[in-house]
C-alpha cells in the first residue's frame, strides 16, 4: 500500500530499519520512511499519518545509528491511518 502511494504521488523514498528505545527501556523495531524534503515527508504524512523523525535529535546528532531515542511514554501503535497491525500480532 505504501509503495503503491509513493509511485502514484512521485514521492520517491527510501526505507530503513531503526531501533525505537523509549526512556522507560522500552523498545520497537520501525521502520523509517525517509524523504528528501520536509514537503514531501508531509504529504506521506498527511495520507498514512505517523511520527516525524529528525535525524539530528532524534539519533544523538547523527551518532546513533540504527537507533531511534523516543522522548516521552511508550505507548503501542495498532492503527496508524489506513494501516494496522493485523490481530494475530497484537499480543
């Protein structure tokens, strides 16, 4: 669905694979959609909703690769726009 909506709109991107670690120790693979611009991240988001990263705060300056520091309580994501996660994999 993702990369169906990409191709339609143009909004070529890259996906990578991070580490969420939350200040509580909590933590969640996710995966990243990156784009070019802030325009472009937008429209993604503006369609499937979601988390804005930013690479400088949110990897320690750009010295923390792979992971993803989360700032305030974890809490699961199980709908997020037209995706969710499927029922077997909830618990």
């Amino acid at each position: 669905m993702i990369k169906k909506f990409c191709a339609e709109q143009g909004l070529p991107h890259m996906t990578r694979q991070v580490q969420a670690i939350w200040p509580g120790g909590e933590y969640e693979n996710w995966r990243l959609h990156c784009f070019a611009d802030t325009t472009t991240a937008q429209a993604f988001l503006d369609h499937f909703g979601g988390v804005m990263f930013d690479p400088k705060r949110d990897r320690e300056s750009g010295k923390a690769r792979g992971v993803w520091r989360r700032t305030g309580s974890y809490e699961r994501i199980l709908n997020l726009g037209p995706l969710s996660v499927p029922e077997i994999l909830r618990n």
